[in-house]
C-alpha cells in the first residue's frame, strides 16, 4: 500500500504520540517516584519476589519505563540500570537497559525531526554547534565515541543527531553497540547492590570514571575513530 503525503506526514507524529503515551504511563503508575536508591532499597523485598514470579511481565515492564525515561529525557537512567542489574542479573539487566535505551533514544530522535524539533533544538542548546563538525565528517565513529566516553550529557547525543542529517541506521547502530560497554559496567554495579543496601550505604557512581573502567572505554572510543582517521588520511594524501 503506497503512503500519501497525508499519510506520511501523520506517521510523523507518531513518535511524539508515543513518548507522550509513555510519560503519561510513567507519571500516571507513580513510577517516577521509584527511580531513587531509597525507594530501590525501601521496595527491595517486593521487587524481587514480584519479579522471580513474574519474570516476563517484569522485563517487558522494565524496558518500557526505561524506553519512557530516556525518550522523555527525565533524570534516573543510571538508577534504572542499576536497577536492571539488580532485578535481572548483569547479563539481563544489562540487556534489557541496552534495549530500552536504544528504544528511546530511537523514539526522540524521531521525535527531533518533526515539528518537535525546534523545542528539542532549544533544549540542546549551543552545545549543538561543538557537536557539528564531528557528525559531519563521520557519523558513526563519533556517534561511537560519544556514547562510549560520556563527555556530553545523554540526552544530548540522543538529540544531535537528528539535528545534523546523521541516518537513521546510522544512529540505531552507533547508539546500540556505543552504550553497551558503559550499560554493562552500571548494570554489574546492580547487581552487588543487595550487601550495599544491607550496609546503609549507596553505590559508587564515580565507578565509570575509575582508571580500570575508563581506560577500556578510551581504548574502545579510539578504536571507534580509527575508520575516521583512515578515510581522512585517503582524502588526503601526503604531498
């Protein structure tokens, strides 16, 4: 079946109308009020017997707020990956954030292009512009590296790109393969959080930025630019 132009343009807005179907839920089911290490640590008994009974549901459930945080840019990722870590397991939790991640950072990247966007372009801000010339010369790469080495607030790289003609299989792949090293460190971090909880204390997000952990990602962020760095040497050669 060939789509109209009206055709088209109303699938445009089917993203917004989803992030907007997804916040409501997320407010609505009071889960904004859960994305703290109290309220993890509070709820700890129920979560985990609810979710050892209901381990389908739970994941399903788990990835859709998660997919709502992100595309609605609202504060609690990392407590959400942690909290996948501690539901699930690493390997799970790790997964299942990497999914719903990727899911809304998708949903608003769509969202960027359409008459959303000049809300979204305000809300990046002139942070956009130092972002520029990296998307320009190779997408991927920097896309890579950004998502790997955080130097730029998530939501931003969410909302770059859409701004700066990067495809949109371009952005799904950077963004899925860029966020899994970072996701699967928070998520482990999770996972050890029942003796954190049993101590009173509250896990060390600064993890990330710890010499055995950041060195890895640095290691992989400029393996990232390698392809970059070739395709300028072959644009131009030595004289």
């Amino acid at each position: 079946m060939t789509k109209t132009p009206a055709n088209r343009s109303a699938w445009r807005f089917v993203p917004i109308a989803t992030i907007g179907l997804g916040l409501a839920l997320f407010f609505a089911t009071g889960l904004h009020r859960h994305l703290t290490f109290e309220a993890l640590a509070e709820n700890r008994t129920r979560l985990l017997a609810w979710t050892d009974d209901n381990p389908f549901l739970a994941a399903v459930f788990f990835v859709l707020a998660y997919v709502a945080v992100v595309a609605g840019s609202l504060p609690g990722g990392a407590v959400a990956t942690l909290a996948g870590g501690f539901l699930f397991g690493t390997l799970a939790g790790g997964t299942f954030a990497v999914v719903g991640a990727t899911a809304g950072a998708t949903l608003l990247f769509l969202a960027a292009r359409t008459a959303l966007g000049d809300a979204l372009r305000a809300k990046a801000g002139p942070s956009l512009a130092r972002l520029e010339a990296g998307f320009r010369k190779n997408a991927l790469s920097y896309l890579l590296v950004l998502r790997l080495v955080p130097a730029f607030p998530f939501f931003l790289v969410n909302l770059a790109p859409a701004f700066l003609g990067v495809p949109l299989r371009t952005y799904v792949i950077g963004t899925f393969f860029g966020i899994i090293p970072g996701t699967f460190v928070y998520a482990s971090v999770g996972a050890g959080l029942g003796s954190v909880f049993d101590r009173g204390e509250r896990p060390d997000l600064g993890i990330v930025l710890s010499a055995p952990v950041l060195l890895p990602l640095l290691a992989l962020a400029a393996l990232a630019l390698v392809p970059a760095i070739v395709g300028r040497f072959r644009k131009d050669p030595p004289a």
